[in-house]
C-alpha cells in the first residue's frame, strides 16, 4: 500500500513536471510574435536616444509600450496565453524600460526638475531599477526551482499591472521634453509610490518564488 502510494505521488508530479514543460515551450505565435517586435523597438529607442533624436525616440517608444497592451489582449482573444508568453512579456517590459532609462539619465533628459526632486533622478530610477531586477531574479530563481518541482508563478497584482505605465511616464515627458517641470516630478514621485506598493504587493503575494 505504502509503495503504490508512493507511485501514486511519484506519477502524479511526473504528470505535473510535464505539464510545467509544455506550457514553458517557446511557441511562435501571434502574441508572442508582438511581443518580440516590443524587444526590437525597445533597441531602436535606444539608438535614437544616443544618437540625441528625441522626438523619434519618444514615438517608438509609445508604439512599443502599446504593444504590451496588444499582445495580452491577442493571447487572450486568441486563447493563446501560455507560461512562456507571460515571462516573455515581463522580460519584454524590463528590456524596454531600464536600458532607456539609464540612456536618458546619461544624456541629462530628468535634469530640468533638478530642483523639484532632491538627488534627482534617483529616487525614482533606483526604485525602478531594483524593481526590473527583482523581476529578473524572480523569473530566473522560478525557472531554476521549477527544474525540480512544479509550482504556479506568481500573476501579476493589480498595481503591478498599472505600475509599468507609472515608470514609463516620466520617461515618456523626460524625452519629449514637453509640459512643465512639476508634472515631470509629480509623474515621478508617484512612479516612486507605485513601486513600494507594487514591491509590497509582490513580496506578500510572491515572495515563495524565492523563499518556498
């Protein structure tokens, strides 16, 4: 009784390992499609802002955060949601948001609130820099835990949701260098309240990725 028991368990996380594999599989599909051009653009943003044009960084920039809209409601409407699709989204977001951020801290784009915001910019972009590394760490500390035993990775919270928008805000004002100096430090004062919220969200919701 205690070995077909065993078998019993032993089967049943067999059954689970396989189905954790199949849903991590790399599918080509029409979301997952969307989301590769978002890490394309998220290079040509890049370019741009190095090469000082602005205005054409800030529209690519648009176009490929709409992009993380697009591919969630195609996979969803398509049924085509997926494990892999979800962590390649994530990755996608990080990809486009950090290196540009720290592109446009580099050519000086955040210092016009110099005097609104104290040791301007960081106390915005540490937060949002710690946070894309949490991410990372979470999905690779995930993915090397998941090689042992299944478990479901932690969905998205509701502020986690809206929070990427609450950092691509100010980076959006900061390269157009448009409205007034206020909103560009009100837009990232309340990115700083996003992300210690979201922060606190995710570690009360998925803080097992690392500790289970």
């Amino acid at each position: 009784m205690k070995a077909t028991g065993r078998n019993l368990v032993e089967n049943k996380e067999r059954m689970n390992n396989q189905t954790a594999n199949k849903g991590l599989k790399s599918v080509l599909n029409i979301p997952n499609t969307v989301t590769t051009v978002r890490v394309v653009l998220s290079a040509v943003v890049a370019v741009l802002l190095l090469n000082s044009q602005f205005l054409a960084a800030g529209i690519v920039l648009i176009i490929a955060a709409c992009t993380d809209w697009l591919d969630g409601f195609l996979a969803r409407k398509l049924n085509l949601s997926g494990l892999f699709g979800s962590l390649f989204d994530m990755v996608a977001d990080e990809l486009l948001f950090m290196p540009n951020l720290i592109i446009a801290i580099i050519m000086g784009l955040f210092s016009r609130v110099n005097g609104l915001m104290p040791f301007n910019p960081y106390p915005y972009a540490v937060p949002a820099v710690a946070g894309g590394v949490a991410v990372f760490s979470g999905i690779i500390t995930y993915l090397l835990k998941r090689r042992r035993r299944h478990f479901e990775f932690p969905t998205p919270t509701g502020i986690a949701k809206v929070n990427f928008w609450f950092w691509l805000a100010p980076l959006i004002l900061a390269i157009f260098r448009i409205g007034p100096d206020w909103l560009l430090a009100t837009m990232m004062y309340l990115a700083i309240i996003s992300t210690i919220l979201t922060f606190y969200s995710y570690l009360k919701k998925g803080s097992y990725v690392f500790t289970g």
